[in-house]
C-alpha cells in the first residue's frame, strides 16, 4: 500500500487587525475576550494581547488573530493566513 495525500479540514474563527479605528479595536476586544494594548514604533503598529504576566500575542497590521474551535488564539500572517483558509459564507 503506497502513500495517500490528506487534506487538512478544519474551522476556524478569525479576525485581521486592519488598523487603529475605535470600533475595530472594540471588534478585536471582543473576540479575543482579553485585555490589549497597542504600541507604536519603528516596526509600525502592534498589537497585543495579553493572555497572562509572560503569555502574549503579538499582532501586527494586516495580521490575522485565529480562534480555533476549542478557543485557544493564534496568530498568522496573511500570506499564511489565506494560503491555509477559505472563508465560508452561511
């Protein structure tokens, strides 16, 4: 029996940190369900979120933060982002 090729199915929650309007951040906040802060500085705009003292998720503008189906975030740069997801429309 030779090798098979699988493909990887799996769902996902996902929002992309467009910018620094009040009403995406607010989008953001809510998805994520934890403290952020944003910074400035030469890399641009980041985005973090604070998940404890010493675990923190660092986004950057055109970032996408991922919620996988048991909650846990990630985050995926765009190129990877849409290279690994479809959106699916209800």
């Amino acid at each position: 029996m030779g090798a098979k090729i699988y493909e990887k199915r799996i769902t996902v929650q996902a929002i992309q940190f467009q910018g620094l309007d009040t009403a995406h951040i607010t989008e953001i906040i809510a998805f994520v369900g934890m403290p952020i802060s944003v910074e400035f500085g030469t890399y641009g705009v980041r985005l973090r979120v604070i998940r404890s003292n010493f675990d923190v998720i660092e986004a950057y503008q055109g970032d996408y933060i991922v919620k996988d189906t048991a909650g846990v975030l990630k985050r995926m740069d765009k190129v990877s982002f849409e290279a690994e997801y479809k959106e699916v429309t209800p």
